[in-house]
C-alpha cells in the first residue's frame, strides 16, 4: 500500500528512485536507490522519521504526506481506516 502511494507521487513528479535518494543525499538524510525500491515493492518498512524526510525531498503537500503516513501505518497493520 505505501509503495503504491510513493510510486503515484514520485510518477506525478517525475522523480525516480535514484532522483529521490541524491534528493535525500542532499538533505544529509541518506537513503540508497535499492532502499527506495524496496519500499516501492512493499518488501520493506519505513519509520516515521524517514517518511518525514522523504515527503520534506519530495516537497509533498501535508495531505500528500499524510497519505503515505497513513499507508505506512496500514501496511504495518494498524486499523486507521482506508485512504481518503
């Protein structure tokens, strides 16, 4: 679920994955292309604090953010409810 929300934000941008790590390099919050991938394939978590920063890269809205923390919560079996 969070991999999907990423993938549609990062595609409304045109940013790839390796354009969100060197954007994540920059604000002295480092995350690897592969991390980043793996994130977009549900095959890993994410914390709080690198959602944070990842939506702060990516200059998303708070309701674009809000999503992705909702989708991350989901995926990590809370029951917060669908995305609106």
């Amino acid at each position: 679920m969070l991999g999907l929300e990423l993938a549609k934000c990062l595609t409304a941008r045109s940013i790839r994955a390796a354009d969100l790590a060197r954007m994540m390099a920059r604000r002295k919050t480092p995350i690897t292309a592969q991390y980043i991938g793996l994130l977009l394939h549900g095959k890993r978590s994410v914390t709080p604090v690198t959602l944070i920063n990842i939506s702060a890269a990516m200059q998303l809205t708070e309701g674009e953010a809000q999503v992705l923390h909702r989708a991350a919560a989901i995926e990590a079996g809370f029951r917060i409810g669908g995305l609106a």
